[in-house]
C-alpha cells in the first residue's frame, strides 16, 4: 500500500528523541545476549493472576523474585517488608516516581539482600502503579552490583526490554473518580513518574522495530494513549526509519569521529541531528570544527534544535567567530527559549567580554525571571561589570521577589555581591517606596 502521506511520530521531537536515546543507551548497556525479544510479553492481568492468592505482606517478595526471574543472576534470600505511609507527605512521595517507591538494601558488594516497599501503594487503585515500581526497580539495580546513574527516565524505560511495556504504560496514570461529584467533576487524575502511557507506547515500538519484541500483537490490552502511542510509533518507524540510531546499530556504540558528526548534522532526519547535538553536549569539550557546523542548527525552526545547539556552543572553549555571532544574534533576538539557552551558553571571551556583558545587561534590564536567571547566570563568569548593570539587576531582583523566584533571587544576590560595595543600601535605596521588597531581600541577603 502506498501511503499518500509521510506519517507522523506519535510523541513530539524532543522526548521522540529523549526516549530514543535512552532505548539506545539502555540497549548498549544490557547487551544483545541480556535480551530475549522472544520473552513472553506480561500484561496486567497476567500479574493479577500471579498475586491473587497473596497477602498484602506477600506480594511485594513474590513479584521481585517473578521480575528478577527476568534477568541474570541470583535473587536467592531477598525479601521485602513494608514501610507504613499514613502521613499524606509519605503517602505523596511514594506515589511520585515509580523507582522511587521500592528502596532496597544492598551487600558490601553490591547485592540485594532486600527492600522496603511503600504500604500505601498496595490499595486500590495504586497496586498496577505499585507493581510498575517493582519492576522498574528490579530491572534498574541488578543484582550483580551494576547500576546506571539515577535521575533519568531510564529506571522507567528499562523494564520495555523484558517484557512489562504493558505494565508499566498501564501504571503511567493514576484515574480515579469522586463519585459524590457530577459527571466529569471531582476526577483525581495522577501521573505516575516521568514517563507518560504515550510515550511508553512509543517505547514498545522502538522495541518492535529495533530488537524485534512483538508488543503490537497485545495493543488491545493498552490503555488507549498507550495502544496510539505504539501503533503510529510502529507504522511511522516502519514507513520513514526515522530514528535517531541505526536499527542496525541499535547494541552498538555510536560513532563520534568528525565525518560522521558533520554527516549527521548535515542530513535531513530532525530525529538525528537533535540526537547528535544532544551527544555532543553530554560529551565534554566541543572543537571548534564541530562548533562551526551549528550555525544552521542554532536558526533551526525547532527551538529544541536550537536550544541544544547553543548549549553545545557552551561547551567550545573557542567558538569560531560566525558560530559567536550567530550565538549572539540568537542570545539578543531569539525566540524565548532558545534566546535562554544562548544567553546560558556565552562564556567570558577576551575578545568579545565588552560585548557579551552589554548584551546581558541589556537583556537583563527587561527580561523576565526565567531569562533573567540566565543572564545573572552567564554574568557571574565574569570578574569586572559595566556600571549599567547595577540599576538593570536591582530591577530583576524586584521581578524575582514578584514572582516568587527564589534560584533567581539568590543566584541575583550573589551577583550585587560582586557589584555593589554595600548590597544592602543599593537595596534600600533603590526599593525606597516598597518596604516589603526590602525586607524580603535583605532576609535573603543575611541568608546568603
């Protein structure tokens, strides 16, 4: 059949990609021989059945040692115990982040020898959100001591290689309703983590179309963001291949030589150059051959695109002077977040320092609190100020103090620190007519 139409990625580019490079990374770490594609797929009625002549105090043990089946290496001798929530705060971390909600104790070398498991996850309707933390845990720390950085969804993603997208894309969401409200009102909806049932869903069709799994043969079991998110995610891999890694390479490094960089900056797939720009940032040290490639990417219409190629700037000691004026124009006249992620990236230039602190103080006498903390930010770097800049961030503290900015306003404080001999009478002397801003500020100030 030939489609009229390029189909469409059923998720936005920046988490297409996010999720992309994490399956990717996941994959690299595990290694083709740690994964069956084969594996049986397991639904959420599938773990009912395993739990169902269970106790609330038994299921936790049975489940681990069910998942870590799933994997390589012993689980002999783990048990579980509870942690009581009562308190709402507890009660509201634990159902936060699914990771999060199983915490295990570890050997001196590194296995589990147990874990403790949030009470308040084992009612309805948190169990499916609970059995999802177990299963991200379990896979996320395995037993023989290997663990990958926490923080990032990965923990979440993690489980999609053995067999429990359909848990976990299950358990993204929280739906719940108050049934002494009226129709539609009253409705307590919760996400579960970082990881939404859409992008699960394009989770498992990354799994599909790169190590061949099959979770398109269980989509009527998905919840129905879940099942969209797979379906269009298979079709749009299937019809365009537009992914940010080779399916081919998929348990490969990637390759970072100079060629092949400026290639995929040079191609046509958004998926890939964001990708590659992303490797970049997260790499160290750009050159200045690397950094004269992203002009085009600084102007792209994408802001996710540009905003990862000035950070990439950021991290080239020595920008060649058509990547600085393009950072510049961008840091001056860029749309809101890419103008941000500019102004973040400028760095003291012996060249350019007159030039860059102008346009940062510029930038800062009208900016709001968000670009604001960026220039403060990016002015701190420097070590001598032009005199303009005292009345542009007195203003800026008073915005911040407005809107409840706190980062803003310390990250601020510290830089009236560095311009005023005594921040204290600048303060009272610019705020004369606004006592409040006064005090708040100086409360800050003898914090700081």
């Amino acid at each position: 059949m030939i489609w009229p139409f390029r189909p469409q990625p059923p998720v936005p580019l920046s988490p297409k990609v996010r999720y992309e490079r994490e399956f990717h990374s996941i994959a690299q770490w595990l290694g083709q021989s740690r994964i069956d594609p084969q594996q049986t797929t397991i639904l959420p009625n599938d773990v009912d059945a395993l739990i169902a002549d269970c106790s609330v105090e038994q299921w936790p043990n049975r489940l681990f040692h069910f998942f870590r089946a799933r994997m390589p290496g012993s689980a002999e001798g783990v048990e579980f115990d509870w942690i009581d929530a009562d308190d709402a705060a507890s009660q509201e971390q634990a159902s936060d982040g699914q990771a999060a909600a199983v915490t295990f104790t570890r050997t001196d070398d590194g296995q589990i020898s147990g874990g403790r498991f949030h009470r308040s996850l084992a009612e309805f309707p948190y169990r499916l959100s609970a059995v999802a933390a177990m299963a991200a845990a379990v896979h996320f720390r395995d037993t023989s001591g290997e663990e990958r950085p926490s923080g990032t969804p990965s923990a979440e993603v993690l489980p999609v290689f053995f067999g429990l997208g359909p848990v976990m894309a299950n358990a993204a969401l929280h739906e719940t309703e108050d049934h002494g409200s009226t129709a539609g009102q009253g409705a307590d909806t919760r996400r579960n983590g970082n990881v939404s049932a859409l992008e699960y869903g394009y989770c498992m069709a990354i799994s599909d179309w790169a190590i061949g799994t099959n979770y398109a043969s269980v989509s009527n079991m998905l919840r129905p963001d879940a099942r969209e998110g797979l379906l269009n995610g298979i079709r749009f891999l299937q019809k365009t291949g537009d992914c940010s890694f080779e399916r081919e390479s998929v348990f490969a490094e990637p390759d970072s030589s100079f060629d092949v960089v400026q290639s995929r900056l040079g191609g046509s797939s958004k998926s890939v150059l964001l990708a590659t720009l992303l490797d970049l940032r997260d790499s160290g040290s750009v050159s200045p051959e690397v950094a004269n490639l992203l002009q085009d990417a600084l102007d792209d219409q994408d802001p996710s695109i540009g905003c990862a190629a000035a950070a990439v700037l950021g991290r080239c000691s020595d920008i060649p002077e058509p990547a600085f004026e393009a950072l510049l124009w961008q840091a001056e006249s860029g749309t809101a977040a890419v103008s941000r992620a500019a102004v973040a990236a400028l760095q003291p230039n012996p060249q350019h320092d007159e030039r860059i602190k102008a346009l940062l103080t510029k930038r800062l006498h009208t900016a709001d609190p968000a670009l604001a903390t960026a220039c403060i930010h990016s002015l701190l770097r420097f070590n001598d100020y032009p005199s303009e800049l005292n009345q542009s961030l007195l203003k800026s503290l008073g915005r911040f103090v407005s809107a409840a900015a706190e980062d803003g306003m310390n990250l601020g404080l510290q830089l009236l620190h560095k311009v005023e001999q005594s921040p204290l009478d600048a303060i009272a002397h610019y705020f004369d007519d606004d006592p409040t801003v006064v005090a708040i500020l100086s409360e800050h100030l003898s914090e700081a």
